[in-house]
C-alpha cells in the first residue's frame, strides 16, 4: 500500500533537489507496484498524473524545468481534491 502522503514527501525531496530524478523514479516504480490492489484513489491518481508527466519528459516532450512545473502542480491538484 502507499498513501499519497508518501508520495508527495518523496516529490518534495526531488523538487528541493535533496534526491535526484532517477532516485524519486526509482522509489515510485518500487513502491506503487500493484498499488491498484490496496491504495486509495488519491494516491492512484497522483501516481498516474506523476507517471504520465514522466513518460511525457522523457519522450521529450518535456523539458525538465516544464516536468517540474507539471510535478508541482500535480502535487498540488491532488491534495486540494481531497
């Protein structure tokens, strides 16, 4: 199980650059595999939005300053939903 408060403090570490990008993608796949089976549908969705900006950046799609932005704003989406 992981909860979207959980997410969002490991997003936090990768914006204020205390882990890197691989490191905050490392934790994620690890920890939100089989989530489908017991996570509440916040953390689904913030996991889903985090995972689509990540395939969007890199496609290229996005540049890094644009993922951050979208990362940030997806954090914030989710919680004001709550």
């Amino acid at each position: 199980m992981i909860y979207a408060s959980q997410v969002r403090d490991q997003l936090a570490k990768y914006l204020d650059d205390q882990v890197s990008l691989d490191d905050f993608e490392d934790w994620l796949v690890q920890n939100s595999w089989n989530m489908h089976r017991d996570s509440d549908q916040q953390a689904r969705d913030l996991v889903a939005q985090i995972e689509l900006a990540l395939s969007e950046h890199s496609s290229g799609h996005l540049d890094v300053d644009e993922l951050r932005t979208k990362l940030r704003r997806s954090s914030v989406d989710t919680e004001v939903r709550r």
